[in-house]
C-alpha cells in the first residue's frame, strides 16, 4: 500500500500508509495524546479519529483543549446519548434528528405520554450512566437499501423518511454509542466516556412540528446544554439567573415602561415612564448626529406599491410588508400602497431632487422612521422582536473614493456611542461579496478593501464572514457584548451599489459627466425599540441617571415639611431634573422600599432638622447609608449626573 505524507500544524511531515486513522496517528505520537484525542482535522475537515486516511493532507489532532470542536463533539455525542437513554427508559419511543445548537443541543422524540419535568431528571441521571459505562463510539459506511431496511426492521419511521429525503445516491454514515444507533454524518468522540459527566444539564421540553411543517405530526423537543467542565457550566446557568431577573418584559410591567395587548401585535404601548427613557435615548441621538454631520429627514409612512416594485423590495419583501388598497377618487382601479419596512427608497427620493455635484458628497441623511414588518405571531418577542419599529437609520450618499473615509468615521461614531450608552465591548463582522451578486468586480474589490482598510484603523481583531455579504455590497456587522456577557447584534454599515441604479440616482462629477453614488445604509441601535430592550437589560432596569424616567424622589418624612418638599421639587425641575414629591402619611421605610424597587436612582428624605437647615438626606439606589448635604450642593450634582454624556 503506498504511503501518505500528513504535514502537522507545526509543519513536522510524517508518513504512514493510505488507510491510516487519526488515532493510529495520535498514539504514535505520543501515548498521552492518544488518551486525550477528541478528533481530527484532515485538510481543515473535522474527522472521526476512526476515519481512514487516503491521500496526502494537512493534519491536526483536537483535544478537549480545542474549544470549538471540543465543544461541538460534547454536544453532538450529548444529543445522541440523552437520544439512548430516553430510548432505554420508554422503548417504544421514536426518534427522529438531533443537532448542535448554541451553548448545546436538542433531540426530536414522537412519544405519546408528554415528557415531564422529572421525567428530565431521569434521563439525566441515566445519561451518566451510559458515560460512566465508557463503550466504544464506532461508525460503518452503508447503502441507503441498507440503511432503509435496517430502519424499517427497528420500526423507525422518521429515519426512512430522513434518508428517502436525502437528494443523490450517496452512502450514509451510521453510528453506534454503545449498542444504540443512529444516522449521521458524525464526527463523534472514540468513546462515551469523553463526555464530561458533569458538565451537561437538561433544560426544557417544548413542541416541534416534525421537519417544521404544521401540517406534520408534532414531536417533543427536549433541550440540553453541555459545556467543557463543570465551572462554564455553572457560569452559563449563572447566567440564565441573571437574564431571568432582568427580563425586559417582566421590568416592563414592574416599572410601567410599556405594555403590549391583543388589539396590536408586536405593536408597543409606551407609558409615561418608558416613553421618557425612549426621547431621551432619542434627543442624545440626535445630537451626535447632527455633530458628526448628517441632516435628518422625515419620510412617509405610507407609499405606493410602485416605488417598492423599483426598488426590488415588492418582490423580495412583500410578505413582510403591511398593505392597503385606496379607491383614489376618479380612478379606474384600487391603489396598494404599503407601510414602510424600511426607509432606503424614500431616502433616494430626498436625494433625487435636484442635481447633486461632487461637492454635494458626501450627503449624510438621516431619519428616526417609523416603519413596520409583518412577523410571524410566533416570533414576537418582547420589545426584542415588533411589527412597528423606529428605526435608527441613516444612508450616506458618496463616491467610491469616498467609502474609506465614510467607514472609518461610523465605526468611531459607533464606538463612543456604544461606550457612552454602557458598552465597552463589541465586536465587528466583516461579510464579503456572495456568488450571487450585483455589480462588477471591480467595484467590489475597492469597496470591500476600503471597508476592511476602515475597520483595520480601529482594530485587527475581527471576523471576516466569506460569502455573507448583501447582494448589493460587503457590509460590517457589529455585536455588542452586555454585562452578563450576552452578544446583540445591533449595527450595521453596507455599501450598495445596486439601488442608486434602480432608483436612478446621480450625481456630477469633477468630470462634468453623471455617476452614480455609493449608498451607505448604516444603523447603530438598529430599533429604538429592541435597543431600549437591551438597556433595561444590560442595566437590570437600573438606568442611569441620564436615562431613569424619574430621577429623583423627594419624600417627607413628616407632614410639616411638605412645604420645603414641593420647594425642593420645583428647585430641582426648574434646573431640568425630573424630580417627584412623595409626600403621602407614609413611614419613610416604606417611601424609601417602594421607589428604590422603582429603581429610582436618588431618594431624598426631609424631615424638620433638612428643614431647618436647608439640607436634603441623599440615599442612592443600592446603598444603605445616607448622607446630608446642602440643598445648593445636591442640586449641582444631580445637574452634572444627569446630564446626557455628550454634554458633559
């Protein structure tokens, strides 16, 4: 048999006979390494350490050390081993596909008793029973007749059906995990015993249609979660606590930020109090924007279907889009016009009126527009996911040679945005062009060189996504981190080349000759809406002062000093806090309980010796001890905290 050359990552060459396995290889490396192998990489696919080898090939052997295929083989052999045990607890149950997900996995099981909480326990425990039985994970190569019949002989319906539904006429990989067997296409650990028996946990069942089609047969899904040991584990669950107790909906209601109902799905009822935290983000918005240069703009909410049907979006968006039909008066036929999903044709509009020259760009145009998606009812989610939206939008009219420039700047823009608002981290995705696409070559490569340029002058670290970028041009996608480590995507900086085309924009150029501009859409919260989500939760509803609806409370602790309450009220609304008196016959414990759960930032207690004095007591949200100042004092400080951070 002729022999094989595998380079290995530090580019040591080592040859063996075609056929070799990635095991053979790690146990000549080293008998350690051989124990603590999960799997391989033959040419940058990730193998099974069982495959065989045939050709020459780049090589690599992953441990537990390794996260990313660490972690993908814990999950994957995590789904087939609860798949086991549920099967060795209720044989007649059928099972049907079983993926990796996020932070861990599920598996579909068509069972007529419904799974219950304990029943997840039971599992669990016989879970770790199979892991600590440590039998050999092996995989066989079969034809489909093969594979078709064995599953008919196991009365496994949903297994036929998945192969009958593979297209070509491949063979298929099936696997064992003991003595239980399941189709796919692998790869897995060389044992069951490689999968931390304490660093998994079953989480929740819920209904899955069968292959997602409501017309199927609904199925019941078992969640789990799996990590590399125990601690992550416990920070991931940790971290469930935490996202529970800072529900957005839930601080929605206690704080009476806003509301949804029946009558309007996915449509937000703002209260008083949200509504303020909701123009304050809003009013600091518009300052940085108009201080780096763009002009807002307002646009119709409702537009005619001709405008969508030029811009492409009637074709591609229409079932994302709200319609209604107008008997125009004298007209031989029904008008459609729609409400708008997004603002880019009608911002070409504001463009297109009047002849623009080189010296016009770049033209920065923004707008808070409200638009509206139809979503499924399903996917509505809080103030996370809405049909009616104000979007953070804005589109910068430039030429090509202006794109760099244009880049660098919003992603500064961006970066003080997301610092000023509690945001230190995030990170940037950088998609390139698909195989699909408009426009030349030539085009995309000065815009995607010029956009990576831009990113490369405000860091190396970032990802880039091959192939993902929009037909119309590369764009950057930028993940904010909040504080219990949840990622957000919020914005985004594309370059389209395609709907200055449609929309037959232009402008002069220094040759006295028409082109068309680059369109730059770009966002940096996305929607106020599910940004407004995400600060409540990154601040567990604890806003900071320049956002808190009401900033501070002035309570009485006796009656008498009600007069020198509503003065300090009036002092302190005059120097623009928004402050409330709470002068009920109230205990002042109780005061200070009830709008500290309000989450009120400062509490000021005034009894007759702050009366006599002219002080105020100060307690500050989260803190026990109290501290009396000068009125004079205490106003000028919430005056300086409560200022927005550009007006600092």
């Amino acid at each position: 048999m002729a022999d094989i050359t595998l380079t290995l990552p530090d580019g040591a060459k080592r040859s063996y006979p075609a056929g070799v396995t990635g095991a053979r290889v790690a146990a000549d490396i080293s008998k350690s390494l051989s124990k603590a192998a999960f799997s391989c990489s033959v040419n940058g696919e990730h193998r099974d350490l069982s495959r065989p080898i045939e050709a020459d090939a780049g090589f690599a052997i992953h441990t537990i050390k390794d996260d990313a295929q660490a972690l993908e083989l814990i999950r994957h052999d995590c789904a087939h081993i609860m798949a086991r045990a549920v099967q060795e607890l209720w044989p007649d149950v059928k099972v049907t596909i079983g993926p990796v997900i996020e932070n861990g996995f599920y598996y579909d099981f068509d069972r007529d008793e419904p799974f219950s909480p304990e029943d997840l326990g039971v599992v669990e425990k016989k879970m770790r029973e199979i892991i600590n039985k440590r039998e050999p994970v092996t995989t066989e190569v079969w034809n489909r007749d093969r594979a078709v019949q064995f599953y008919r002989d196991n009365d496994e319906p949903y297994k036929v059906e998945l192969i009958e539904a593979i297209a070509g006429n491949e063979d298929l990989r099936m696997y064992w995990h003991g003595h239980w067997q399941d189709l796919c296409r692998g790869p897995h650990l060389q044992h069951t015993g490689q999968v931390p028996g304490d660093c998994f946990k079953l989480m929740s069942v819920a209904g899955a249609y069968w292959r997602g089609n409501s017309d199927n047969k609904m199925l019941q899904r078992i969640y789990g979660v799996a990590f590399k040991n125990k601690s992550d584990l416990k920070a991931y669950l940790h971290m469930l606590e935490e996202a529970e107790k800072r529900d957005h909906r839930k601080l929605g209601k206690s704080l009476e930020l806003f509301h949804f109902q029946e009558e309007a799905p996915g449509m937000v009822f703002w209260h008083p109090n949200g509504w303020s935290v909701f123009r304050s983000l809003e009013d600091y918005m518009r300052r940085r924007l108009t201080a780096a240069g763009y002009k807002e703009i307002k646009t119709p909410q409702v537009v005619d279907r001709k405008l969508w049907e030029a811009s492409g979006h009637w074709e591609k968006y229409r079932e994302h889009m709200f319609t209604t039909e107008i008997d125009e008066e004298h007209a031989n036929e029904k008008r459609t016009n729609a409400l708008k999903p997004m603002n880019c044709p009608c911002h070409v509009q504001i463009y297109n009126q009047g002849l623009k020259s080189y010296r016009d760009l770049p033209l920065r145009l923004a707008e808070f527009g409200s638009c509206h998606r139809y979503e499924p009812s399903g996917s509505l989610h809080g103030l996370m996911r809405v049909r009616g939206f104000t979007q953070d939008d804005a589109h910068i009219f430039c030429t090509e040679d202006q794109i760099r420039n244009e880049t660098a700047l919003f992603i500064d823009l961006l970066s003080t945005i997301y610092r000023d608002l509690g945001f230190e981290k995030f990170d940037i995705k950088f998609s390139t062009r698909p195989e699909v696409r408009a426009g030349s070559d030539e085009v995309w490569d000065k815009a995607e060189a010029a956009l990576e340029a831009a990113v490369k002058t405000v860091t190396e670290d970032y990802e880039v996504d091959p192939g993902e970028g929009a037909f119309y041009g590369p764009k950057l996608d930028f993940k904010l981190t909040d504080a219990i480590g949840r990622e957000w995507q919020c914005g985004t900086f594309q370059a389209d080349f395609v709907l200055p085309e449609r929309l037959d924009a232009e402008y002069v150029g220094e040759d006295g000759q028409k082109h068309r501009p680059v369109m730059m859409h770009r966002a940096i919260l996305g929607s106020f809406e599910r940004f407004l989500g995400i600060l409540i939760e990154n601040h567990a509803g604890r806003f900071p002062m320049w956002l808190a609806p009401t900033q501070v409370v002035v309570a009485s602790i006796v009656s008498d000093a009600d007069d020198y309450v509503n003065e300090v009220v009036a002092v302190l609304n005059a120097a623009g806090i928004r402050a409330v008196a709470d002068i009920r016959n109230e205990k002042i414990n109780y005061k200070v309980r009830e709008h500290s759960l309000a989450k009120v930032p400062a509490i000021l207690a005034i009894g007759m010796k702050e009366v006599g004095e002219r002080t105020v007591s100060v307690r500050r949200l989260g803190e026990k001890q109290t501290s009396v100042v000068p009125l004079e004092e205490a106003i000028a400080s919430f005056v300086a905290e409560a200022a927005p951070p550009d007006l600092r």
